[in-house]
C-alpha cells in the first residue's frame, strides 16, 4: 500500500490537469462570439440652422464595412441638458430603406441648446449618437 501514495498523487495531477483543460474545451465547443460589432449613425436635420418647432431627422444606419443596415430599432431623443428636460413631443422612426431612417416631428419647443441622442439597434449590434444643436 505504500506505493499507492505516489499513484494518488499522479491521478490527482490528472484530475487537477483535467479539470484546467476542460474550460478550454468547453471553449472550443461552444464558441462565445464576445465582438461587439458597432453602427455608424449620421444624421441631418431640416430645416436647418433649427428654429422652434418641428423638425425631420433623417439617419443613416451602417455597419462597420459602411454597409448600409436595414431593419434596425432606431430612436431618437431630444434634451434639452441644462433645463433638465426632452422634447413635448415624441418623434417617430419610419424606415425608408437602404439603412436611411426618418424621425419626425424633432421638435424643440423652445430656444437654446438641445441634444439629439440617436440609437440604432440590429441584431447584436449597436450604436448611438449624440448631436448638438443651437435652437434659434
Ligand atoms: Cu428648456
């Protein structure tokens, strides 16, 4: 039975050998996808230089090739930061197609700067924008 002490030792270094192999493994069955593929938004507003009132926001989505991307959650968000407060109304995304998207009504109810965050969401990827605006 004496000898039993090093064939112990030997098969727990197996085991301990193992049992650090095994994450790799499980890695290389199951690959994790941990990119994060990123949208590209640019956006323009009209009329522009803004005034009071309503506006239309037209965004273009692309991946990261520039590729245009169609079928993407895109919302847009005006605030105005120093006051502490959005828009007074909410506007609404139609996609045109070709990765463009229309947001109306933009509307600033009133003078001063505004910022217009603009996310797009499609599949597992993402990317947001943030624009400021002098209101006239
Ligand atoms: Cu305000």
């Amino acid at each position: 039975m004496l000898d039993a002490t090093p064939r112990r030792m030997a098969l727990a270094l197996s085991l301990l050998a193992l049992s650090l192999a095994a994450p790799a493994c499980a890695d290389d069955a199951t690959p994790v996808d941990t990119t994060t593929a990123e949208l590209a938004i640019s956006a323009t507003l009209d009329p522009m230089p803004p005034t009071t009132g309503q506006h239309t926001l037209t965004i273009t989505v692309v991946d990261e090739d520039g590729a245009p991307v169609e079928g993407a959650t895109v919302t847009v968000d005006p605030q105005m930061t120093m006051h502490g407060h959005g828009s007074s109304e909410t506007a609404v995304v139609a996609e045109d197609g070709a990765g463009v998207y229309t947001a109306f009504p933009v509307t600033f109810q009133m003078p001063g700067m505004w910022k217009v965050s603009v996310s797009a969401t499609a599949g597992a990827m993402s990317g947001s924008a943030a624009i400021d605006y002098q209101v006239n």
